[in-house]
C-alpha cells in the first residue's frame, strides 16, 4: 500500500491495513515535523511531490522489500502540502512472521524514500525560507 | 522535430514555472533539452551537476534520447521525509 496525500496521515489506520494473522510484529516509522534546522526555529513545512512519480517509485520500493526479506505487508504514505510542527510528514511501515525483517525492511523503506522519491521539502522560518535540496538548505531569494 | 512536455517541480519551479512545452530536434537527449531551457532560464544552470532526469516518470541518464509527446521532468535533488 503506497500514497501521497494531502489530508493526515492515520498511523492507527495504517497499523490496522497492515496488521495479518500471519505477522508476529509490525515495525512503523512515523516521521514528524520538527521546530528546528540547523539551528533555526521552523515555524512550518511545506512539502509537494511529483505526485504519480512519486507513488510510481514507492509501489517499487514496496516491490524491492517484498523481493529482499519474508515480510507480510508494507505500507509508505508521504502526505503533502503545509504542515505543523509535530505533523506526521511519513510513515512506512512493515508486517512480517518475525521482527529482525520488519526491523530491517522498515529501515530501508524508510532511506528509500527519502533518496529517491521526488518530493521536496520548504522550510518556513521566523524571517524567510528555504528549500531543502538534499541534505542541504538553500535560501529563497525573496 | 518533436514536442515534449517538461514539468517542474521544488526550487526550479520558482525559476521556470509548473510546465512548459518544449520543441526539439528529432533524436534530441535529455542533455539537449535541459541546455535549451537553461538558455531562456538562466537560474537553471546551476542546477546542472544536482538535477537528475525523469521521462514518463522513470529516472533515465541524460543521454536518454527523447520522443515526442515524453512527459519530461528535472527533479531536483529530493527531500522528503
């Protein structure tokens, strides 16, 4: 189960959809908003995606964790537009028979995503902003 | 010559807009079309060494050549997460 959305993300929702009788644990990473970045106060986020791009690559990543370990389901949601400080940003989340592959999968889902899916993040800050390219910020000129 | 559409996305969208039509020489690389751009939209250039190339939404090499009607995009090194 992969998306990009633009309402918030049901983590609870996501545990449920993953969630077999087969799984003996289910690992979630919730990715939230945070009010710093290199040592400014972030007041928001915005976050947009080249949307059918975007769920293209994460059905494939979906694909790569189900070919590299014993997993039951797994689940990448992105959501977009603007967000608040301690918004759920992502999640990806993985049910298998036994923990070390749900672990090891829910990691790499997780680095996945942020290396290759095209979604970008702008950071809004008390004075001005920034876009996020990489790893790094580069300032809006305004 | 063929017609692609190219569309933007994160920091190059500020510099070029959400889509443009683009035409080109038969045979013509992505390489090609992203100097054609870069020649009108002179904050472009520097995206060069980061941005990598899309065509119906794969990631493909910049010697990809491209055909007509191609949904093209530059993506930006992404952020997500």
């Amino acid at each position: 189960m992969v998306a990009v959305t633009h309402t918030p993300i049901d983590v609870e929702r996501i545990f449920r959809e993953i969630a077999t009788p087969r799984s003996g644990g289910i690992d979630v990473f919730v990715g939230t908003v945070r009010n710093h970045s290199h040592g400014k106060r972030v007041r928001q986020l915005e976050y947009s995606a080249y949307v059918p791009m975007a769920e293209k690559l994460m059905a494939e990543i979906e694909q790569e964790i189900k070919r590299k370990w014993v997993i039951e389901s797994v689940a990448l949601v992105h959501r977009v537009g603007m967000l608040q400080i301690g918004d759920v940003a992502v999640v990806t989340a993985v049910s298998a028979h036994h923990r070390d592959a749900a672990f090891e999968a829910c990691r790499y889902a997780i680095d996945r995503v942020k290396g290759v899916v095209p979604i970008w993040k702008k950071e809004y800050f008390e004075e001005g902003m920034a876009w996020v390219v990489g790893q790094h910020e580069v300032d809006v000129q305004t | 010559m063929i017609s692609v559409n190219v569309k933007f996305f994160g920091p190059l969208r500020e510099i070029v807009g959400e889509e443009r039509k683009l035409e080109l020489p038969d045979a013509c690389t992505g390489d090609v079309a992203f100097e054609k751009l870069a020649s009108s939209y002179h904050g472009l250039h520097k995206w060069k060494p980061s941005v990598r190339l899309a065509v119906n939404l794969e990631y493909v090499q910049f010697s990809h050549e491209l055909h007509a009607g191609d949904e093209v995009s530059f993506i930006p090194p992404v952020s997500g997460g």
